[in-house]
C-alpha cells in the first residue's frame, strides 16, 4: 500500500527528527563522557542544542528531494 502525500509528509518529518536527535543525543553524550572523564570545564562547557523545527523540517526536504529522484 502507498502512502498519500500527508502520510508520506509525516513519515520524512519523523525520519528528520529522528536523524536530527540521534546526532544530537551523540554530542549530547559525548559531552557528558568528557565532563566525567574531567577533559571539558563543567564552567565552560558548550552543551549543543537540540534540533529545532527549521532544522527537521529542512531535513524533511532533503529526504524529499531524495525519494523524488529516480
């Protein structure tokens, strides 16, 4: 069964998320590894921030353009 273009829409918004939080969730735990092994200041430390709705979105489209080539 084929998807309509809303269900198709809503599955590459989750695939974009998803991609965007796995990256973030690994800078995320690396940072956490390096304040524990003592590497980074915890003063000083830049956290990464999550993905934003700009950002999933502008994932979305690339996964798009990708799935309407032949």
């Amino acid at each position: 069964m084929s998807a309509n273009a809303y269900e198709l829409r809503q599955g590459l918004l989750g695939q974009a998320q998803g991609i965007l939080s796995d990256k973030f969730n690994a800078k995320y735990n690396k940072t956490m590894f390096l304040l524990e092994q003592g590497v980074l200041n915890p003063k000083t430390v830049t956290w990464p921030e999550p993905p934003t709705s700009d950002e999933i979105i502008a994932e979305a489209e690339k996964l798009y353009k990708f799935v309407q080539t032949k």
